[in-house]
C-alpha cells in the first residue's frame, strides 16, 4: 500500500513516516522546507498554496492514503485553503483521506467538547481549522476528521522546549495555570491515526490524551521528567495576558477510543519518571508551514 504524508517533516508528520515504514506501507512525504530524516521515504517539496503543485504531487504518488498534518497557523491560505486544495486533489484521484484538525476549533464556552460539538473558533488559527473541517468533510464524505490537542513526546515537542529553557532560565515567559488542554503522546497520536485512516471510519473523531492539565501543571510534570527542578516555573494567568484563544478547551476521546486499538494515554501516564523510553536528547524540529 503507497501512503502519502501531506507535512511530514514537522514533529506528527515525521512520527506518521516512522510509523508507516515500519509497518512496510510504501511510504512518500511532503515538507516545506526541509526534507524529513527517515529513509526509505519518497521526499516531495510542497507548498499547498499552490493547487497545481498539490494536484501533481497526489497524482504522481498515486496514494491510497492521504493524511494531511500540515498546519501555517493562522495562515488562511495555508491552514484553510491548503486543506481545501489537498481534499480536492484527493477526491479526484479517489484517494482515502485524513485530516489532522485542532481543539483550537473550540472556545472552551463549553469546557468539554466530544465528536458531536459544533466549531466555535475565537481566533484566526481556529477558524482557518474549522473551515478546513467543514470543506474536508464535504469534499471528501467518507474522510477522516481527527481533532487533536497538545502534542508532546520524548522531549521534543515545542512546548517541553520551553519547559526545559525555562526550568534551565535560558528564556523568559510564564506557564499559564489557567489555560487546560487533554496533551497526548506523538506515538499514541500517530498509531490512532494510522488506525482510523486504514479503516472505513468517516466523521469527526477526538484524539487527545486523559489528563486535562493547565500549562503549568504540565510543565512541572515535564521539568520534573527531565530531571529538572520545576518547583519555580514562572507561572502566570492567561486571562491576564492579550493573548486571544481559549481558556480550558477538553477534548472528550471517549467514543473515538472505544473503536480504537490504540490506547490514548493520559500525561500524568506518559511523563512518569519511569517512562524510559522518552529519556532521550532535546532535539531541535523544522517548524512544518504547510509542506
């Protein structure tokens, strides 16, 4: 089978590229900037601003997946368009597609939201990220729709950087307590991913771990798994910042994972001192826009 990563140089992409060589899938990636590491991967430059790129690359790869994990943030024509673009060229090709989507497509009004809530974005990321759903999943009706939160893993994740700097001192800036998301691990995220996307599942599914921490809560856990002391993270309110989003966003997981092989782990699960197998080197990441 001939699996297609739309962003698979960015920290999920070059997890999804591991996951799919290992498991034998005849794999192809696409990045922005930057090829990915992993071998045994057909490398492809991308920009999804640019459809007839997007239509060449699909058709050439001829896929029978396609799982887009490619985000520009509040870029609209790289988060929203470039979804559209993607969904277009795979359903012309009839390929299976997936698409990566965000809890950012909430306001946290609700605090829990499952596979049934309605997107009520407050910032430009978020409302590029629900028109992408919205467009995906009339273009492509059987696509996969998965909902994500914050990603963390094995110490690489952009935010388990900043916990580390900021626990070292070597940067400035506060964790807010009041700012709660579901974190998941990169490989469970990956794994349930793979598993909805080989599947015939259709619709709108939640993928975010068990735990809903604030960023500070998660940061102690952090620090304290990498040795660190995380007693004096800086911590701060985000209700008394400018910074516009929401507050406490949950990503309630649990009719996603009673059809799932894959176990979503919570944090508090994934960061224990014990964990061994996330003792490894901070590393640095492309950051992925839309490649």
């Amino acid at each position: 089978m001939t699996v297609l990563i739309i962003g698979g140089s960015g920290f999920l992409g070059t997890e999804l590229v591991r996951q799919a060589v290992a498991a034998g899938h005849q794999t192809a990636a696409t990045f922005a900037s930057r090829a990915g590491r992993c071998s045994g991967v057909a490398w492809h430059p991308l920009d999804v601003r640019d459809p007839a790129r997007v239509a060449r690359v699909i058709a050439d790869v001829e896929p029978s997946v396609v799982l887009n994990v490619s985000s520009g943030q509040s870029d609209w024509a790289v988060t929203a368009d470039g979804a559209i673009r993607v969904a277009l060229a795979a359903a012309e090709q009839g390929c299976r597609l997936a698409h990566v989507s965000s809890d950012a497509v909430f306001s946290g009004a609700h605090v829990r939201y499952d596979e049934s809530s309605l997107p009520d974005p407050v910032t430009p990321y978020g409302a590029a990220k629900a028109a992408a759903e919205t467009a995906v999943r009339l273009l492509v009706p059987g696509a996969v729709v998965a909902r994500t939160s914050l990603i963390l893993g094995r110490g690489q994740s952009g935010h388990e950087r900043m916990v580390h700097d900021l626990a070292a001192g070597t940067r400035g800036g506060v964790l807010f307590t009041d700012d709660i998301r579901c974190p998941v691990h990169v490989e469970d995220l990956a794994a349930a991913l793979w598993e909805l996307a080989l599947s015939d599942a259709a619709g709108v599914f939640h993928l975010a771990g068990r735990d809903a921490l604030s960023r500070h809560d998660l940061g102690v856990l952090i620090a304290r798994h990498q040795g660190l002391d995380g007693a004096h993270l800086p911590a701060g309110r985000r209700a008394d910042s400018n910074l516009p989003g929401a507050l406490d966003v949950r990503l309630d997981s649990r009719a996603t994972q009673e059809r799932l092989r894959t176990r979503l782990r919570g944090a508090q699960e994934f960061l224990r001192e014990d964990d061994r197998s996330l003792q490894e080197p901070l590393v640095a990441n492309e950051a992925e826009r839309g490649g």
